[in-house]
C-alpha cells in the first residue's frame, strides 16, 4: 500500500493512531471533571489516577526505545 511495509503502516498506525486516542482520553478526562464540577484538586486527581495509565505506556515505550529492544 503506497510503497509501505506492513511493519511501516503497523508502525505509523500505532504512533499516530494511539497518539490520537490518548489525546482523545486527556479530553475525555477533562470533560468529566468539568461536567462533576470536581475543582482544581479534584480534576487533578482524575488527570493523574486516569492519566497515570497514559504515563506508563508511554515510558514503556521510552524505555524499550532507550534499550533498542
């Protein structure tokens, strides 16, 4: 497909792809403390409980790259 590898589309596919759903999260996530009025405190705490995931994936990521595995 337009001259790319599977593992190219695989590739682009998981960065682009996920990076749009996390975005997609981070907006869920405000939405929802701004719709239960939760406050400064507590829309932080829904950023980084529900956030944390995000983290995690992400740094599993940074450091599989880091290691070159």
């Amino acid at each position: 497909m337009f001259g790319l590898t599977e593992e190219q589309i695989a590739n682009i596919g998981l960065t682009w792809g996920l990076g749009g759903l996390i975005v997609f999260m981070l907006f869920i996530i405000y939405d929802l403390a701004r719709k239960s009025k939760a406050g400064r405190f507590g829309a932080f705490i829904l950023f980084f409980v529900l956030g944390f995931g995000i983290f995690g994936f992400l740094l599993k990521n940074l450091i599989s790259w880091l290691l070159d595995i």
